[in-house]
C-alpha cells in the first residue's frame, strides 16, 4: 500500500486539480493550496508522483505569468520535496495560439530512493533515463517526450475555441511501463441548453472528447501499455433528470428576452406554499432554495449521472462520493461564479497485466475547485 513503508511495490501517487483560481488570488489561494499538497506528499511518501493540472495560470495566462514562475519555483525547490531530487515539467504557456493552448500543467517528481527510471521519446520510440529537473514550456508540440493535442475545433460546442485538450507522458518505473494522461474536458457552457435534453449535447460532446483521447492512446504507433486518465474531466449530474427530480410538483414560468424572444430564465414554483419560488436556471446561474438537499442527501443523485461509461478500454476507479463546497466555489451557482455542486474527479485506467493497488486511506480531497488523489502500489508481474 502507498505509504506504507513495509509494503512491496513502488508507491505511486496521482494528483490532479483544476487550479484557475490559484492564480487569481495567489497571496491565500496558492499558499494554502500548496500547504495542503505538501502534507498529502508527507503522508504518504511516494516514490513516484504525478501532478495533473487544469487551467494552469487562471483566466489570463499573460497576467499570471509571473506568478506561475513562482508557483513551478516553490514546488521544485520547497523544503518538503527535497527527497525528490529528478523531476520534469510541462507547461503550456503559448497562450497566443488559440489552436494550440490548453493551458494544462503536468508535474513528474521522483523520489531519490527510484533507480533507473526512464520516460519514452515518442518520436525516437524508445526510452530515455531520467536524470535532473528540468522544464519544458511554450511550444510543447515540438516536445518529444510527450504527446499533446487540443480538441478538434468541431468538437468545441458551437464550435468556439477553450482551452480543452489532452497531454500524454510514457514512464517506464519498477519495470512497469505505463501512460499518464493529463485531460481537460468541455464542462456545460449553458444551464439552459443542458436543461433542454437527457442526456445533454454536452454530455455527448464529452463522451465523444474522451472517445477521442482514448482512441489516440490505444493506436498503433505505439505499443500498447496500460494507462491512466485523470484531469478535470466536468462530469455533471444529468441536468433534466435533476430539475425533474427537484421540482417533481412545481409549476415552471418562462421569461424571453423582449428584443429576440430567446429564453433567459426559467422559474419553477411550488404548486402551493402561497407559490414560493423553488428554483430559478439562466445560462450561468442555478439558484435552489433548499441548499440542505446537496448535503443531507449527499449521493443519491448518482443514477443521473451521466459520465464516465466503464468498458473494455477503461475503468473508472471507485471512491467514496463527497460533495462539499470549497470556500470560493458556493453550492449555489451564480452569474459570476463557475461553482458548481462538485464531485471528486474519479481517473480512468486500464491496464492489460499490471498489478495496482489504491491506498484505503487515500480520500479525495477539496481545493482549488476539486482535488483529487490516488494512492497505487504498482507491482510489476
């Protein structure tokens, strides 16, 4: 078990987190997150850590440069990770290039006790020892140590460019060769178009996404190794079901626009209780009068998700469901908020006779919107 010192295999830790925030308040956010991150390495000590970032340098990648500077700086030099004397980091930061920029941030850290551990060279195929720390930024399409590709611009809804898209790294440790893959997936950009279908189109935007990156990784270029897929994949309860499900006897009132008659707010009212207003969904906004409902009954809205559907080409990883709110990201949504009612991201694998084992006491944890960790033991064989 990672963690455990008395346990065979190699620890491996996974991380990932959507971190935009952390660089619009870098002075709270980013040091209270970093505080956290280095007490999940003190726990359990793993050999070998991947950190997967989203929306890497916030909103406005320019303005956050700096701070990015100092962010990548802390964590390579920081007291809490000196036993990890190798590392490598990617960072995309071609923010000019709306075909190309993902802004996605993907973190390696080995521990000095790893011998010859070694990273693929996707295009001399084969293998390379990693030695150092070093950084990689900018143009990481020329990068040959791993692989990187937006979305196709028609998979973008309505067809307009974000920063959506995926990296892949190629590690080779313990003798066990596998792939890392930091995702960024396409979240609702509409209450109101999500509301209208079940399931919604975005839904099927990402499920084809992911189809997409899973397709890549299985080709045959390479050879074939197991995986794993964690990022922000903006999973999200089934829109219609939820509003069904919340507002089984409300009476629902329409409001359009006087210039073009397009809907901008839905309103659902109780049938009685003098019509008191039960919920109110806009295109950036959904407002529930009973907040208590996302706690009190923390997990029943599971049978509408509509998510990750586990296959032969991949498996989702159970974890226990905590839905809480982080302290700037509230329950309920509002126009200038991208908070949601946010679940653990789960990661994705598959991996044809590799042996991995999830640490029990490794728990997803909250931060910068959603933070999750897993603790394996891979064990080659």
């Amino acid at each position: 078990m990672a963690g455990k010192a008395a346990a065979p295999g190699t620890a491996v830790l996974l991380v990932t987190a959507n971190v935009g925030s952390l660089f619009d308040d870098p002075e709270n956010l980013q040091k209270n997150w970093l505080r956290e991150f280095y007490q999940i390495v003190h726990t359990h000590r793993p050999h070998f850590m991947a950190l997967h970032c989203q929306e890497f340098g916030g909103k406005n990648y320019e303005a956050s440069m700096s701070h990015v500077d100092k962010f990548v700086k802390e964590l390579l030099s920081s007291d809490a990770m000196k036993e990890y004397n190798r590392a490598r980091v990617y960072l995309d930061e071609n923010y000019k290039s709306q075909e190309h920029f993902t802004a996605l941030g993907s973190f390696y850290f080995l521990h000095e006790s790893l011998k010859n551990i070694y990273q693929f060279d996707f295009k001399a195929k084969k293998y390379k020892k990693v030695t150092g720390k070093e950084i990689y930024s900018d143009t990481l399409e020329s990068t040959p140590m791993l692989e990187k590709e937006k979305f196709p611009q028609d998979y973008f809804p309505e067809c307009k460019w974000s920063r959506k898209g995926f990296v892949r790294t190629r590690w080779c440790v313990a003798d066990c060769a596998f792939d890392l893959v930091n995702i960024h997936l396409f979240h609702d950009a509409s209450n109101l178009v999500a509301w209208e279908t079940s399931p919604s189109v975005y839904s099927g935007i990402r499920h084809k996404a992911l189809g997409y990156v899973l397709d890549r990784i299985i080709d045959q270029r390479f050879e074939k190794v197991s995986y794993f897929v964690f990022g922000d994949f903006n999973f999200r309860l089934d829109s219609k079901s939820v509003v069904e499900t919340l507002c089984t006897k409300a009476t629902m009132q329409t409001v359009r626009a006087a210039d073009t008659n397009e809907v901008v707010k839905l309103i659902f009212r109780e049938s009685d209780n003098d019509r008191k207003v039960m919920l109110q969904l806009e295109k950036k906004l959904f407002d529930y009068s009973h907040q208590e409902v996302f706690r009190d009954n923390n997990g029943t809205a599971l049978p509408v998700q509509r998510g990750l559907q586990p296959g032969p080409a991949v498996h989702e990883h159970p974890v226990p469901r905590v839905v809480r709110p982080c302290p700037h990201v509230p329950l309920r949504q509002g126009a200038d908020s991208e908070g949601k009612c946010w679940s653990p991201q789960r990661p994705a694998s598959h991996g044809p006779g590799t042996t991995t084992q999830r640490d029990p006491e490794c728990q997803p944890t909250l931060g910068s919107r959603c933070v999750w960790r897993a603790c394996l033991s891979v064990d080659p064989g």
